[in-house]
C-alpha cells in the first residue's frame, strides 16, 4: 500500500517530535535523575492524555495522518465528537508540560536547545501545512476546512 503524502509528513512529524522529546528527557538526566524520572513520566502521561482526551474524539482516527495515534487512540473506542473544554484544557496543558518543562535544562545547553526547538517547529510547519489542510476533523479548534 502506497502511503499518501499527508501520512509521510503525519509520520516524520510525529518522529522529529519523538526525537526532541528523547534529547530533552537525555538533557534532563544528564543533570539530575529525579527529574529525569519525572519528565520521563509526565511525558508519558501527556502522550495518554492527547490520545484520550483529543486523538480518540477524532472522527478521522481510523484513517488519520499520523498513523499511529489513530490507531492508539481506536483502543479507547469513544466516540466522535465536539471538544469539551476539559478535554482541550488537558490536550493544552499536556503540550505545554511536554514541550515546556525541559525548557529550563536545555537551555543550559544552548546547542540541544537549538535543537529541541528547530525539531519541534518542523514537526509543526509539516502538520500545518500537510497533514491539518488533508484532514476532516470538523471538531478541530484549528481546522479551517471545516466539511
């Protein structure tokens, strides 16, 4: 099966995330176990919350850009619909914890910073601008297509 180009930049995009969460959580431990051990389980109370709270509401799940969440977030079998604000607040604040708390220690290594945040904003510029624009998610916050 041929994979369409929303599912190639779904995939890399969540891979460069991946791999800036990875040099954060190294960065982290580097400098202190304990709060290696805290990001490491935050960040995986963040990737449950998403897939719970965003990912298995999605209408487009079983055919989702990303690949691997739609197929994640299918186990918790809820059905499609409108975001509450709990469920976009716990989606915003696990984003920020994922993304925001390893900020301290890697900007004591400027170089991994640089890294982190070059990774991160070309994960966001490929889901902007080729997975978002492909997908039917009409319950989306940032979906323009709306169908």
């Amino acid at each position: 099966m041929m994979m369409k180009n929303r599912q190639l930049h779904g995939i890399t995009s969540l891979g460069l995330v991946a791999i800036s969460v990875l040099i954060a959580i190294a960065v982290i431990f580097w400098m202190s176990w304990p709060w290696g051990i805290g990001y490491l389980l935050i960040t995986a109370a963040a990737i449950i919350t998403i897939l719970y709270a965003f990912c298995a509401k999605c209408p487009c799940r079983h055919h989702c850009g990303h690949v691997l969440p739609g197929k994640a977030a299918s186990r918790f079998s809820r059905p499609p619909g409108p975001y509450n604000l709990m469920e976009l607040s716990a989606v915003m604040v696990s984003l920020l914890l994922l993304l925001g708390l390893p900020q301290f220690w890697l900007w004591l290594v400027p170089g991994w910073f640089i890294v982190f945040w070059i990774l991160n904003l070309t994960a966001l510029t490929q889901i902007r601008s080729a997975v978002c624009k492909e997908c039917d998610n009409i319950y989306c916050p940032v979906n323009r297509r709306k169908v």
